[in-house]
C-alpha cells in the first residue's frame, strides 16, 4: 500500500517535473542565447492555454485545438520578438525585467478583454479523460501520463534538435560565445526569432496541456513561473540538460515535500510539529534547494559550457 | 474696535448658517478596496459590479448625497491592501472604506483604517479576530465570520451521521478558521486535515494522499481560482464517485462557468443564494443579469451590494451630517435596510446574525445552461458567531 502510494507521488512528481520542464526550457535558452530576461514567459503559456480551449471550443476536435494551440503561440512569441524584444537586446537586464513586466500585465489584461476576467470552461475529450491501471492497485489519470509521455518525448526532441542538428550547433555556440557566432557570418538576429518562437511554442505546449486540468485565467501563468526560475538557476541557465534536471528535480522535491513532509516529521518529532511545519515547510523546500544549490554551486548543476 | 469684532462674529456666524445648508451638497467619498487583478479578480469584478448596481438602485447617491466611489487594487496582497487603504484614508480622506475579500488582507487594512477613525465595511473576509479581541466600533461587516459557514457544514455532516472526513483548507488566515470551524460543529473522527499553498495549480500530489487515507467524505474550502483548480482535478482524479465532497466557499456562481458538469451535485453551505425569494434579492439578482449580459451575481456580489446599502442607512439616519460617526455607528447597528439576505441583525461585535443554507449545484434550467446553487434546507436560523464573548464592547 505504502509503496504504491510512494509510486503515484513519484509519477506525480514526474509530471510536475516534465510540465516545469517544457517552460524552463524556452525560458533557459532565450536567457542563455540571447541574454534577455523574459518575465513574459508565462503569459505564452496562458496564450496557448487559452488558443488551444478556445479551438477546442469551436472546433470539437481536441486535435485540431491542440495543433493551431501551438502554431498560434509560435505566431504570437515570433511576433513578441520582432515588436517588442528585439529592441531590448542590448539594454540591461533592469530594463528587460521593466518591459516584460509590461507584456505580463499587456497579456492578462488582452486575454481579460476577449475572454474576460473569469476563468473560461475547459475539459478533457472522453478519449484522455480515464484511468489506467499500475501496478494493480493505482489508478492513474491517463492524462497525466500522457503529459508525462509528451514532456519526455519533446526533451529527447530537443536533445536531438540541440546535440545532432546545425540549428542546434548554432544554438550552442550562440548560448557559449555570441559575437564569435555573429562574426562567423550567421544571422544571429533570424537565430533570435527562431530561438524566441520555438521557446514560446514549447511554453505554448505547457500551457495547452495544462488548460484541461488547471482554471484557464488572467495570470495563470505568474502562479507557475517563480517555480521555473527557480528550476532554471538549479539546473543551470542556458544549459537544456540542466532544465532537465532541474525541472526534474524541482518536480520531485516540491511533490514528495506536499505529500510525505508532514507525515515523516509527525512520526519523527511528533504530530504537533508535523502539523505546524509541515506545510510551511512543504512550501519553501523548493526554495530552500535553490538557496543551497546557489551557496555551494552556484553556476548551477549543469552550467552550459564556455559560458 | 469692540463693534468690529461684532460685526465680525456676526458675519462668522452667518457664514456658518451658510454652510450649514451645504451638508445637502457634502458628498459621502467611499473606498471600495478588492481584487481586481489576477486570479481573484474575478471576484473583485463582480464585487464592483454589485456596487455599481447598488448605486443605480440608489439613484447615484448614497443616504441622499452625491457619492464617490474609488476602486483600488489589493492585488490579493495584505501589504498593498494596506497600501492602497491609507492613500483612501489620508489622501483621498474617504469616510468609507469597504471591500476586501482575502482574511489576511483585512487584518492589515481594518486596524489602521479604524485608528484613523474611519469607518470599515467589510463586504467578505470575516477573520476571527476582528470578530473577538480586536472588535472595533468603527467596523462593520455585511458578510460573515469565516467559522460560521463551515460550522453550518459541519452541522449538517454530523446530523447526517458522516464520519471519517479528510479536510483541506489554504495555509492563510481564512483556511485556519474554516477548519477551526468545521471541527468545532462535527464531532466524527476527522481522516486527515491538509493546509495546501495559497494559489498552488496543482492538487494531484494531495489527492493522492487523500485517496490513501480512504475517508468517508473530504471537506475543503478553495475560494476562487482555487476552487476550478481542484474541482477539475478532483473530477479528472476520479475521486467525484469514489468520496462525496462538501465544500465551502468553493462552488459558487463564479467558478461553476469554469467546471460546469463537475460541479453537479455538489453540497455548500451560505448564508445567501441566488434563490432567496426576498423583495431585495429578487431586484438585486434580475437586474444584475439584465445589466451584466445575463450572468448570475455571486454571494460576494450580494454582500457589496448590501454593504452600499447599509452605508446608504448609516447616512440617511443622520440626515447626510458625515461628522456624526456615533450617530452612524447607531443606526448601522439596526440593520436597517433591505438586505438581498432578508432581515438581518447585528451582533454586539458588529457580526451579522443570520440564517445559514444548505445549497446544493443542480442542473440548470435549459440543458445547456450551467448548474445553478439553489437552496435545500435552513441549518442554522439566526446564527451568531463564537467569538462575541471575547469582544468588549458594549451596546
């Protein structure tokens, strides 16, 4: 019974991990590549909550909701980059930190307007909305394996895309040394836009994944994005591997510190204890890693390398 | 020399008679303090929405004066609540300050706004505290205290002989109460009782934990954003058939747009529904749907609209004089206007003494509307909250 229980807390932690994963990876390389701190991020993934429900809405098919989702967050993030971000390039990191603020408040208010401020209704097809049976006696949401399926399918993707392409050489060695890259004759600006779109898609993807299942609202994505900051100086900026890791990790402590926590504290101090630290504890234990992680390394556990 | 001071008293006097009459054009300033950003600011619009509504009712004037009303932001923040009161206290020098949804951010904004002799309407967060020891001549409320609700709940689950409940409740403020309160009314052995993170998405890693335990029933308590959250996923963990939910705060005409079906069913306690048949309720619910495109106000609507008309009482029982605060605070005392509750009255810590429902989301009236709460039963008839015994004051 037990074991079980640790099992399903451990997919738990896994899904939480592979969703923190999808944001932290366009946030890390937008940050490594192109040095722009984009606290934007997040309303591309309430973007893609909100274009993939709404197809959903319109259109019946989840499918077809979930293919113009990403194209149409790719759009909106390309075109972010070309208005807005590209003239922030060379500004210090206070005035990229101003004008993505600007952008947070410019999404939530845009989407407040065409949706308004309540959250909008959003629901699983039938065909992802069961359980599957584990090991005899868990019962799994199938959706939340299949967020986990996508999470990993799309981080061997990129490891390929990064590893094995000449997109992904370029992206390297922009995320390692730009001016060398931009005075080898590549076009680091068209590099920029792309980097910028697929991040945006890949918050995109996060985001149309979670409208099932979380409420679909003005600011849903500030709630998730101090966790992917906090992902991306444990795993490292700039490095994918790290917000892998990171994402993983961060995925697991905050899980397992909400669901064994309390009782383990309850059973070696005593239930008082337990009650009163438990959960307070429960919530800063994310950040409490990240604290130690920027005490003792604090390049992070897998820095990208030349940087 | 001793004529010209005369001459001069005179004149003083006259212009004094002069002003007087100006009453008639004094206007009553009121700060409406709420969430407008954010995930709550759905609750804050709807807020607004009723206060502006009761302002049409009245005619645009408040107790027969010209009124003004200011809007801020508390960003669900108890630091920039308080913010934002004092610029309404000190800048704006409003008479009223009203509002506030979150518990933690009342007990930021109330004490100062009272210390500056200022009148406090609260229009949703009933912390203990304010209803006990930190009680305030210059507060008034139009809601509830945060135990009550719960206790109707817990109320209603111990008559109906449930036992094993899992509870789970935010870690602020508010949360703390609501389960104080839900275990001071039901005695049955209590499964297991989880504080979560204020505006955490994701409740899976707890519904699992849950779902170990193998309770009888779960009882929580998610206002807002909160609540879709948990409800969807609470649905989409399978545990809607597997243990019945009762819940506070958590379902109401706000969030069931968001969750539709998987709110179906679902048991609340109020001490107000969209279904009450009283004069002021039906006014007040026909004529938000006609003004706000057929959408159906929420609890925290009906209250900011009552805390209007309570105000529009207190001014019009000292005949528009503003400097008359004891004379207010008199007539405040009386509940002396149509509430969307139906009658009410005020205990001596300034909490109103009221009945409390069982509601409960049935299926809409047309097959495609959304469920609407209607109510089932009385649980509690004028109910006074317990913390009165530790408020000093006197009336």
């Amino acid at each position: 019974m037990n074991l079980v229980l640790v099992a399903e807390q451990t997919l738990n932690g896994l899904q939480l991990g592979v969703m923190l994963f999808l944001l932290a990876a366009g946030l890390t390389l937008v940050f490594g590549i192109m040095n722009l701190v984009n606290l934007a991020h997040g309303a591309l993934y309430m973007v893609g909550a909100y274009l993939t429900t709404w197809f959903y809405q319109n259109t019946g098919s989840f499918a077809l909701a979930v293919a113009l989702g990403l194209a149409g967050t790719l759009v909106v993030g390309i075109v972010v980059e070309l208005v807005a971000l590209r003239t922030l390039y060379e500004r210090d990191h206070l005035d990229q930190v101003l004008a993505t603020f600007g952008l947070i408040l410019f999404f939530n208010e845009l989407v407040a307007i065409l949706w308004g401020r309540s959250a909008i209704y959003s629901t699983l097809p039938p065909y992802l909305s069961g359980h599957v049976e584990l090991f005899g006696t868990m019962r799994y949401p199938l959706y939340r394996l299949v967020i986990i399926g996508i999470g990993m399918a799309v981080a061997v993707l990129l490891w390929f895309v990064v590893s094995r392409t000449r997109l992904g050489m370029l992206i390297r060695a922009g995320a390692s040394n730009r001016a060398m890259v931009a005075a080898l004759g590549v076009d680091i600006r068209l590099l920029y836009t792309i980097v910028f779109g697929f991040g945006a898609a890949l918050a995109g993807l996060a985001g149309l994944l979670a409208g099932p299942i979380f409420a679909v609202q003005p600011g849903m994505g500030e709630l998730i994005l101090i966790q992917v900051f906090v992902v991306i100086v444990i795993g490292g900026i700039g490095s994918i591997r790290g917000a892998f890791a990171g994402a993983l990790i961060v995925g697991m402590v905050d899980t397992m510190g909400r669901a064994f926590l309390k009782p383990v504290l309850s059973a070696l101090i005593s239930p008082a204890a337990g009650d009163a630290a438990g959960p307070a504890l429960a919530s800063m234990l994310i950040y409490l890693l990240m604290a130690a992680v920027l005490a003792f390394r604090p390049e992070g556990l897998f820095p990208s390398r030349g940087s | 020399m001793q004529k010209n001071t005369r001459t001069l008293l005179t004149g003083l006097l006259a212009a004094a008679f002069i002003t007087t009459p100006a009453w008639g054009q004094q206007k009553v300033k009121i700060g409406f303090i709420s969430t407008f950003s954010g995930p709550g600011g759905v609750i804050g619009t709807d807020m607004r929405n009723s206060v502006e509504l009761a302002l049409d009712h009245l005619g645009r004037k408040v107790g027969g004066l010209d009124a003004e009303i200011i809007y801020g932001d508390d960003q669900q923040k108890p630091d920039v609540g308080k913010q934002v009161s004092d610029e309404m206290v000190k800048k704006h020098q409003v008479n009223f300050v009203a509002g506030i949804i979150w518990s933690n951010v009342m007990l930021a904004v109330a004490p100062s706004v009272t210390q500056a002799g200022t009148f406090m309407i609260g229009t949703n967060a009933g912390p203990h505290q304010l209803a006990g020891e930190g009680c305030n001549e210059m507060f008034f409320t139009t809601s509830w205290q945060n135990d009550q609700t719960p206790e109707a709940m817990g109320k209603y689950m111990q008559d109906a002989g449930i036992n094993d409940v899992y509870i789970m409740a935010p870690n602020y403020a508010a949360g703390k109460d609501m389960l104080t309160g839900f275990k001071r009314t039901f005695k049955g052995r209590i499964a297991g009782e989880v504080y979560t993170t204020v505006n955490q998405p994701d409740y899976q890693a707890e519904l699992a934990q849950l779902r170990a335990k193998n309770p009888k029933a779960v009882f929580v308590f998610y206002p807002g954003g909160m609540g879709i959250n948990f409800l969807k996923q609470y649905s989409e963990a399978g545990l809607r058939g597997q243990f019945p939910l009762y819940s506070v705060y958590t379902v109401d005409e706000l969030t069931i747009p968001a969750v539709k079906h998987a709110a179906l069913g679902q048991l609340e306690t109020r001490y107000w529904s969209q279904d009450l048949k009283n004069e002021a309720n039906v006014k007040f619910v026909g004529d938000y749907r006609k003004k706000y495109g057929g959408k159906t106000p929420s609890f925290y609507g009906a209250q900011s609209y009552d805390g209007i008309m309570l105000i529009d009482s207190a001014v019009r029982g000292v005949k528009g004089n503003l400097a008359d605060k004891k004379g207010m605070i008199a007539t405040m005392r009386k509940a002396d206007y149509k509430s969307t509750r139906g009658k009410y009255s005020y205990g001596h810590n300034h909490f109103p003494i009221q009945n409390f429902y069982l509601l409960k989301a049935v299926a809409g009236p047309a097959t495609a509307s959304d469920p609407v709460m209607e109510v089932q039963k009385t649980v509690f008839a004028n109910y006074k909250d317990s913390y009165g015994k530790d408020c000093k004051m006197k009336w």
